[in-house]
C-alpha cells in the first residue's frame, strides 16, 4: 500500500517548525549559559522558596536563643547590666544547656576583645591603691615647721622609710594586678571547658581580620577533605572579590582564652549570589591550608561527628558520616529556606537566665509558663545569636531582605539533618525542557490558524512550566529553570506567529475581506482555517433554525418614507442586538431579509445541544427587545414586536450559488416550516412558536442537566402547503410561566377538548381566559367555527394563510 504523499504546504509547515525550534533553543541555551536571564532566574526562584517555605517542616533539633530588647532591658533591670552584658551572662547559659544535655551550642558573636567587666570589688581596690599612693607622697613631704627639705636622691635613704615606700609600691601593684584579672572572661571559658561542646566564630574577611595565619596553639577539630582536588579551590575563595586587588584575607578569632576552650571553631563568612542575595552556604573554607568548618558544621563536630569528609564528583556530593551534601559547580549548597527564623522553637535569653536561675534556687513554680525545664534542650544544637535592633547582622535571603544571618547557619544545619539541600537540575535535562517548551508552542502556532486555540496552548504550556519548576522544589527538591523554558516559549510564539504573517497572512486577509459581508465571523474564521471550504457544495445535517420578522415593519417604513436615513438608523439597531445576542448563542447568521433575519444551530460548528442554543437564545432575543422599548419610543417614536418560528431538522447546509458568487446557507423542507411557524404566530397573537421537536430535544437537555425547561402545548396545526399536522409549542421564560401557570392549566384542558372535537365544552373555559391569553381568543374563535361547521373538522387545525 502506498504512502499517502504530504502536500508541499504541510512538508514546508515542518520544515519551519524544525527550524524555528532549533534556533530558537540554541539561542535561549546560550543566554542561560551566558548569565542573561540569571537576574530573573534568581527571581523565580525566590518566589518558590517564599512560597513553597512554609510547606516544609523545619528540624525538631535546633533550637534559636535569641538576645533580644526585651532581654537587654530585664538584665538592666534585674540585674544591673548595661550593655554589653558581662560574659558570665553566656557563661550562665552555656551552663543550663550543659546541664541540659544538649548536643552543642554554637555562638554567632565574635567575642574579639576581652569583657569591659574587671574584678567585681573593682571600687576598693581601686580605693586602697589610691591610699598608698597618697602615703608615699606624704612620706616624701617636708616635715611641718622643721624647716628640712625633703630627702634628695644624694642623700642617704633611711632604712625603715624605704621599706615602707617598697611595700606601699607593692600593695599598689597587687591591686592593679587584680584590678586587670579576667575574671568575666575566665567565668566563660570556664564554662566551656566544662561543656566542651561549645562552638565559637571566626570571621575571615580583607577589611576587619587581624591574624594572618593559623594560631599554633589553636587546636579544635576541623575537617580533613578528601578527594577535593578538582574542587579545593573554591573553598580557597573565602570572597569573591579576593582575586580583585581587594587585599589579603585574615582572620578574626575570639580572644584566646575563649578560642583555645571552644569545642569547635566556626565559620560565618560567605557570599551572597550576583544579586546580593544569600541562597548558597559552604560546608567549609580553606584558612592557611586549614578545612575550617562553617558554623553549622562546625555544631556537628563540637557534637561528636567525624572529621573525614569526601567529594564524590561524578554525583557533585559531599559524603561525610552517612549524610550527603550535594554542592555546585562551586563547592556551595543550595538551602531549602524554612520560612521566618520563628518557624524553629524560639527562646530568648532573659528566659534562659531566668530559668536557670529558678532551678537552681528551687522556685520553678513561680515562673509558671515561662520557666524552660533544662531537658528541653537535651539532645538539641543551639544556636545563640543577637536580635536586638541595631545588634544583629543580617543578609538579604529569599525570605526576606533582613533576614538575621544566623538563620543561614541553621539553614544549613537543618539542611544537612534532614538530607533535603536543593540540587540543580543537569545542563541536559534544562536543555531538553528548553526545546520541548519551544517546539510545542512552535508546532501549535504554525499548525493551528486560530487564535484562542494558539494563545490558550500558550497559556496552558506556561502554567505548565511553572507547575514543573514548583512541583521540583516542592517534591523533588530541585531547582529546575523557569525563565530559560518561558523564554524559549515566548520567542517561538513570537517567531513561529511572524512567520505565519509572512507566510500565510495574505490569503487570509483577501479571505476575510472578501467574505466579513456575507458571512458571519464563525464561518470566516472555518474558510481562513480551510480554505478548500470555498468549494461549492454542502452536507445534510441537523440543525435548529430561526425565522424572525417584525410585525407591522411596512407600517413602520411607510411613517419614515420622508426620512429614509432614520428608518436605516432603526433597523441597523435592532438587526444589531439581535445578531449579537444570535452569535453570542453560537449561532450562524445566514441572510437579512429587510427586517427578517434567518439563522441557524450547528453548522459550521458542531452542538450537541443546538436546539437549547436555539431556544434561549430567541428568548433573549425578546428579552432585550423588551429592555428596548423606552430607548425605541424615546428616539424613533415607534414599539417594535418580533415574531419567532423555531425549528429542529435535517437540511442541506454548505456553500451554494454559482462559482463566482456563493453564500453559506441552507436548504430543505425543516428550513420551510420554520418560516411558517414565524407566520403562524399572526393565528394565535404569539411572538415565539416552535417544533415539537426542538421543544422535545431543548427540554430534555436541559433536564438532564439539572434546568428547567417552561412552555406550553400551543396547536396541531397544518400549516400552508402541508397536508399532515405538526404539534407546535410556546417556549416562556420561567417568571413568565409562572405568573401564568393557572392560566396555561386552564388552557390545556380546554385545548384538549377542542382537538377531541368537543368545541361546546371548550368554547367556556376559552371565553373565561380571553382576557388574559391571546391564543386563548383565537381558540374561541375556532370553537364558534366548528360548532357551526361540524363536519369541516379533520382533528387538527389548518392554516390558510403564511
């Protein structure tokens, strides 16, 4: 069997897309490689995390103390600190989370010069000195009245008065010797010791650090790396302004006695990405060939973790005592933010003092909610750091653009328990997604000729994209690219559309030109998207189909024959709200007939529920015609009423006429009777008049969606040029059926009485009704008629006139 061939318009239609999709995804792959949209990356990305953050449940293992205003004033008030405290503050809490039990707790404070606080009985000796001072110049003195000078250096000194000035001068150096202890600072190193897990900073930088190297004497774990030697450099970069002339980086440690007690020493320092945003941490830095643990590591082995750390480079991971820590090209790791620093469990440090100091006096009950029992934090890694205004650093995270920088340390170490760091998606798979994105959109706008179809796939592959780029973060922890694949969208629509304007958008332009006057926009729009529809010819099909004339229009015309404008002006309004409401509906105009207008359900487009459409669509015909009125009176001077025929079957629909000339309409015998259901209306005073058959198939769709569908049995009418009887209803709008709901009870006993032949039963209850129902008059009419003329009845009415 032979291969149906392509025609030329479709092979070069593929031809296009190939090459618009190709050059389109070489040329977004080189901007996203190139950092042009990484701006917005970034921004993306960050609605993600903002989003997404308070979905994810941060570590049940750390705890945040922070010292905060409200503490700064309850220590001043209690207990006669002024700021900055003493350090027998952090010495106190050091000591509740050792009786705690907790794993470490890791200080965000570089405590780089020794405690302001000297001895506590600083005054007398202070005092004291200051009299020995005065007794020794007292001795060197002239005795009073004696007339002797004081003693020169030539002179002899008296044994006994030497030894007196030496040990004043003792006394005095003593004092000031005490006067000098560290005793604040010892208090902290102290309690260091005696915890040994406590984690103390240094912050490496070219602008502030002090220590160039290493201290010999400072011996803490740090890491021991291996397998880094393709990647070590990074680490070497402490920031990435150090390769600009910005000067060496040294460090800053905490005074000795407080650095050589730590149980770790960590790192704060780091770098935020091109923007100034912080989205990155290291899980160490290179000082003087020394692998210097960040904070949050630097907790991990204050607790006890091992030092070995390996780089697994096929899988970009860092293995280090069971956990995997994925980094990038860069040696960082992307964090998983948690939300506001509150998401963790939030202590603050007047409540810390309190509590230790309730333990250990006995009185935890006057505290009541407020007293934190120490095994809260057993088995917890704390982090302390500042919170009072104008005390904390703070960076600008996805989160917010004060975030306090602690929170990246914690970050870090949630990270690193939880296992779910976030990892970049690989260059192929971000290639991929780039094409994919493009040729779809690409394929759709070349191949598809209609807009909505066009724009709606457009949408639809952005909330797709999005939804990926969300649903990675979310579920799969990755970073997959969102600004790359939207632009690689965005420019193969614009590409791809341009393209079909060069290509395709003469013949479309000469299309609706040529037809926008005969034909409605739903035809015009099927001929622009097949063309091959211009040939003559049509198709059977069922379809529902609307007559309308206005009554008394030739007296209306006759009042404007001095101002044919005005009569122009009237009927363009009223065709026009009456089209509008008939194409709203789906429907299809197919011609005007002066004031008449014919239109038809189902054809071009395909509607199953074409006879609903027909239905409600006249009623609302009636309804705006109604709305109208005032408007009609005010400026034409006349009150317009349309009659409408409906009918639903078979007819022939497509393109008739000559080969030069030709229009979309329809021809059949269902397409008659809706013209005389329109005239019918004369009979019987009514303004809409349908089928049995479109009543039947409307009421049934609408009830089996729920709706109610109103109207009324009219007749069994024969109309002209038809010899059998058709049944023919009055479709009302809901209100108007039931205003008239006894009525129309009334009616259809009457009516059936009449078409039983029993005209003298029925004339009664017509009679009674002829003030309130039009066809209720025509009926009594009809009964006086055939009472008279028995034998002319055939048990149905026929029509004599259109």
């Amino acid at each position: 069997m032979k291969k149906q061939k392509k025609t030329g318009g479709g092979f070069k239609k593929h031809i296009a897309m190939l090459v618009i999709t190709g050059l389109i995804t070489i040329a977004v792959i080189g901007l996203h490689l190139g950092g042009a949209l990484t701006f917005l990356e970034y921004k993306a990305y960050d609605l993600r995390v903002t989003t997404l953050a308070p979905y994810s449940r941060p570590s049940d293992d750390i705890i945040v103390i922070l010292l905060d205003q409200n503490s700064i004033d309850w220590a001043n008030r209690t207990r006669g600190w002024p700021w900055p405290w003493p350090r027998k503050a952090y010495a106190e809490i050091v000591d509740y989370m050792n009786l705690g039990g907790a794993n470490s707790i890791a200080f965000d404070v570089i405590f780089s010069e020794p405690s302001v606080y000297r001895n506590a009985q600083q005054d007398a000796i202070i005092d004291a000195a200051v009299a020995s001072l005065e007794n020794v110049q007292l001795a060197d003195e002239p005795r009073a009245g004696t007339g002797v000078p004081p003693r020169t250096g030539a002179q002899p000194r008296d044994s006994a008065q030497s030894r007196g000035r030496f040990l004043a001068f003792r006394e005095i150096i003593n004092a000031l010797r005490t006067l000098s202890s560290r005793e604040d600072d010892i208090s902290f190193m102290q309690a260091e010791k005696d915890f040994g897990r406590v984690v103390q900073t240094v912050v490496f930088s070219s602008q502030t650090g002090t220590a160039d190297s290493w201290p010999a004497d400072l011996t803490p774990p740090l890491f021991e790396p291996q397998n880094f030697e393709s990647i070590i450099s990074e680490y070497e970069k402490l920031k990435q302004d150090t390769d600009t002339g910005s000067g060496p980086i040294k460090a800053q440690f905490p005074i000795e006695d407080l650095r050589n007690a730590a149980g770790a020493i960590g790192n704060v320092t780091g770098w935020p990405d091109s923007d100034g945003i912080f989205r990155r941490a290291n899980l160490f830095s290179v000082f003087d060939g020394k692998a210097v643990p960040g904070l949050a590591a630097a907790s991990l082995l204050a607790a006890g973790s091992g030092r070995q750390i390996s780089y697994n480079r096929k899988k970009s991971l860092i293995e280090w005592d069971g956990w995997t820590i994925p980094v990038d090209q860069h040696g960082r790791s992307i964090l998983r933010f948690r939300g506001e620093m509150d998401r963790y469990i939030p202590y603050f440090a007047h409540e810390i003092l309190m509590s230790k100091e309730a333990y250990e006096s006995g009185n935890t009950e006057e505290l009541g909610g407020a007293y934190l029992p120490p095994e809260d934090f057993a088995g917890k890694y704390v982090f302390f750091g500042y919170y009072a205004q104008g005390l904390f650093d703070f960076a600008s995270s996805p989160i917010s653009s004060v975030y306090p920088g602690v929170g990246m340390h914690i970050t870090m170490l949630d990270n690193i328990l939880q296992g779910d760091f976030i990892r970049p998606s690989s260059l192929l798979f971000d290639i991929i997604l780039i094409f994919a994105a493009a040729a779809l959109v690409t394929a759709l706008t070349v191949f598809s000729n209609r807009i909505p179809v066009v724009v709606g796939g457009l949408v639809i592959v952005v909330i797709v994209l999005t939804g990926l780029a969300f649903g990675a973060y979310h579920f799969g922890s990755l970073w997959v690219p969102l600004t790359a694949p939207l632009a690689g969208a965005l420019l193969a629509f614009f590409t791809a559309t341009l393209y079909n304007y060069a290509t395709e958008g003469s013949q479309r332009r000469f299309i609706k030109s040529a037809f926008s006057q005969y034909l409605s926009p739903v035809v015009i729009d099927q001929l622009v998207a097949n063309p091959n529809l211009l040939n003559l010819g049509g198709q059977r099909r069922e379809i529902s189909i609307f007559f309308s004339d206005v009554q008394g229009f030739t007296t209306i015309s006759e009042k404007f024959k001095d101002d044919p404008p005005k009569l122009t002006e009237l009927l363009n309004d009223y065709l026009s709200f009456m089209t509008d409401t008939i194409l709203n509906s789906g429907g299809t105009i197919d011609k005007y007939e002066g004031d008449a207008i014919i239109a038809f359900w189902n054809a071009p487009l395909s509607y199953e529920d074409h006879a609903v459409r027909a239905v409600q669509a006249s009623l609302a015909c009636q309804q705006r015609l109604a709305e109208r009125q005032d408007f009609f009176e005010e400026k034409f001077g006349v009150r317009l009423l349309t009659r409408i025929g409906l009918n639903t079957g078979y007819a022939v629909v497509g393109n008739m006429g000559s080969s030069k000339r030709f229009d979309y309409t329809m021809l059949g015998d269902a397409v008659n009777l809706a013209a005389r259901l329109e005239g019918l209306n004369k009979q019987f005073g009514t303004y809409l008049m349908c089928t049995e058959e479109t009543f039947r198939q409307a009421g049934e769709m609408v009830k089996a969606e729920g709706g109610g569908f109103f109207g009324r049995k009219l007749a069994q009418v024969a109309v002209v040029g038809k010899k059998e009887a058709v049944t023919v209803y009055e479709p009302l709008p809901e209100a108007v059926f039931r205003g008239k709901e006894a009525v129309i009870r009334r009616f259809d006993k009457a009516r059936d009485l009449f078409y039983n032949g029993r005209f003298a039963e029925a004339l009664p209850f017509f009679d009674s009704l002829v003030k309130f129902d039009s066809p209720a008059s025509f009926y009594a009419e009809q009964c006086r008629y055939y009472i008279e003329r028995p034998a002319e009845w055939k048990g149905y009415w026929e029509s004599k006139t259109k």
